[in-house]
C-alpha cells in the first residue's frame, strides 16, 4: 500500500507540474490545456470554465481596484480636509497680522501726531522766547539810554 501511495504521490506531483506548465501554455486560440490526473490525457478547458475563471478574476480585480480607489478617495478627502484647515488657518494668520499691522500703524499715526505736536509747541515756545530776549534786549538798551540821558542831564 505504502508503494501505490508513493507512486501516486509521485504521480500527482509530477501530474501538478505538468499541469502547471500546461495551465500557463496557452496556443494561438488562448486554449488553455488540462491533463487528467489518472490517465494522463490532455484535454482543452472548456470556454465555459474558462469564461467562469476568467469572470472570477475580472470579479476579484475589479473588486480590488475599487477598494483601491474607495482608499484614494478617502486618502484626497483627507488631503483636502488638510489643504481647507490650512487655508483657514492662513487666512486667520493673515487677518491677525492685519489687525496687528493696523493697530500698529494707528500708534505710529498717534505718535506723528504727538510729535507734530511738540515740534509745533517747541517752535511756538521758540519764538516766544526769541521774542522775549529782544523785548528784554530792548528795554536794557533804553534803560542804558535812560540811565545816560540822567547822567547828562545831571552832569549839565
């Protein structure tokens, strides 16, 4: 018993590779050639199992092209959840410098003004004081006149 086994052991394993390398021969009409595995005889696969096999295939690629696209679609929703949470966040970032940009430039207008301001004021104060040292200036001088004609007037 242990012989038969071996035998058909034997048997299948070189029944598997002939049928292997058959399965994978195909002749010019894309017959595909089984052989039986107790009489060795070689037969074509019918069109009907073929077409079946070839249906089974199609089913399983198509069924995994559309996991695949299921897969990008939901990868490119991710990425564009991320470009939108981007873009908002930029957009927020940019009206935040805009209102940091405009206060600032809400303190350099004060601080023009401020120093207009004091530029006026310091003039004004300027010229007062100009106006002042010749007004005092002025009465020196006729004081001095002054105190000359008393001189006269009293050496006369």
């Amino acid at each position: 018993m242990d012989a038969r086994l071996s035998l058909l052991c034997d048997s299948r394993t070189d029944m598997g590779q002939d049928s292997n390398r058959k399965f994978h021969q195909r002749n010019a009409n894309a017959t595909m050639l089984l052989k039986c595995p107790a009489c060795s005889h070689e037969f074509p696969m019918s069109a009907a199992v073929l077409t079946g096999l070839r249906t089974e295939i199609a089913n399983e690629l198509q069924a995994d092209l559309k996991l695949r696209e299921q897969h990008l679609e939901a990868m490119l929703r991710a990425a564009s959840e991320k470009e939108a949470a981007l873009a908002k966040k930029s957009a927020d970032v940019d009206q935040r410098v805009d209102s940091l940009v405009d206060a600032q430039e809400e303190v350099v207008r004060e601080l023009q003004n401020e120093l207009k301001e004091k530029a006026a004021a310091l003039k004004r104060t300027q010229e007062q004081e100009l106006a002042l040292r010749r007004e005092k200036r002025q009465l020196e001088e006729a004081k001095e006149r002054l105190a000359l004609e008393v001189q006269r007037t009293l050496a006369a």
